[in-house]
C-alpha cells in the first residue's frame, strides 16, 4: 500500500460520489485487509449512522469490498468490487445497525478464513481519511497522518520502555502514542505512530523483544 501518510488520499482522486461515505469507507476496507495480512474468505460489515442510513446509494458498501480487495481509493475497480469478490470466493454480507454511534460514519468489520480471524472499527472522518477506533476488542486511535506500529504483548513491566528506547537508539522519534489492554497481565496493544519508515530490521528488532508477541505496521 502506498500512503503520503498513513490513510491520507494523494489529492481529491478518487472513485464514488462522497469522500466520507466512498474513499473513506475504502480505507477502511484496505486497512483491514492490511492488517490482517492478506485477502480475507469471508466479511461480516456492520454499518451504523450514516453509513447504515445511505450505504448503497453513496457506494459505501462497494468501497469496503473493494478495499478488502486491496483497491485504492482511484481504483476503477472499486466500481465492480461485488462482482471480483464473487470470482475470487469471498463471501461478504452487511448489516445496518440502528444503534448510535459515536461517529456518524462508523463500520465496523469482522473478517477472516480458515487460518484465523480478525474485528475493526474504523470511522470515516472527512477528506477520505479515516480512524481505527478499536482492534480485536483493543480500542486504540490511529490518527492517520504517520507510518504506524501496531505491536501486541504481554502486560509485563518494563515492555513499553524497551519498544521506546529501541526506536530511539535508531534515531526514530515517536510522533503519537498509545496504550491499550483488555486485562492486567494479559495481552495488550500498543500503537506507535513515528515521522520516519520502520524497515524490516527495526521490525524484527521490535518482534525479538521480551514479551512481544506481533508487529505489525501501515507505512508509506
């Protein structure tokens, strides 16, 4: 994927009749798909507010499959999202919620296949840029504007300070962070967002350390 920032659209191009309800919905969608790793077999799409309210009419649902697709926001494609996903196999079914959100335009994704699953939320904020809002039951903030880590662990004294003091020996400097866990002592989330690219050998530092157990990133 390609970002000038983490989620941001590279100018106004893009495919759908709504920057918010469109190109927003498609981030998430791809951001979904980022983080889950590959191309998922089957999606569960809960739609709440605007989104649930005028979904087909604005292409918020095409946007999302598209996304799951790895489509871009300009992509033509996005267009025929419905029809590619019958002849790869995936399955994909949305369900308008009448709960209110705290968000008008909040979807909330559950994706998977045989080797594993994975829950979003993401909400479209305006401009095509978008928020993740909560992770596998995480809730988390993903601002969109930096390269991001995505680091899960165990609640153990002292992790947070190796992940810091790992990036600062690599001269990155931390722009926006947060912590997350569901329980003490149990698994938690951290989310870092840095100003510059994480290449594969922070990454593999960051995933030998104590306790981590999963590095994932979103980056230019």
């Amino acid at each position: 994927m390609k970002f000038r920032s983490v989620f941001d659209i590279i100018g106004p191009v893009m495919v759908g009749p709504s920057s918010s309800h469109t190109a927003g919905a498609a981030r998430i969608g791809r951001v979904a798909r980022t983080l889950f790793g590959r191309r998922p077999d089957w999606a569960e799409i809960h739609l709440y507010g605007s989104f649930a309210e005028t979904y087909k009419g604005h292409g918020t649902d095409v946007a999302i499959i598209g996304g799951l697709l790895d489509y871009d926001t300009d992509d033509d494609r996005i267009r025929t999202a419905f029809e590619e996903a019958e002849r790869v196999g995936m399955k994909f079914e949305f369900i308008p919620e009448e709960e209110e959100p705290e968000h008008p335009n909040t979807a909330m994704l559950r994706i998977g296949d045989k080797d594993g699953e994975m829950e979003l939320t993401g909400i479209s904020i305006g401009g095509g840029k978008m928020e993740v809002t909560e992770l596998n039951g995480f809730p988390l903030r993903l601002t969109g504007h930096y390269p991001a880590l995505l680091i899960v662990h165990h609640d153990r004294p002292g992790v947070i300070a190796a992940v810091s003091n790992s990036l600062a020996r690599e001269g990155i400097n931390i722009a926006h962070m947060e912590c997350g866990r569901k329980e003490k002592g149990e698994m938690a989330l951290m989310v870092i967002e840095v100003d510059q690219i994480i290449d594969d050998g922070m990454i593999g530092l960051i995933s030998g350390l104590d306790n981590v157990t999963q590095v994932s990133i979103l980056a230019d």
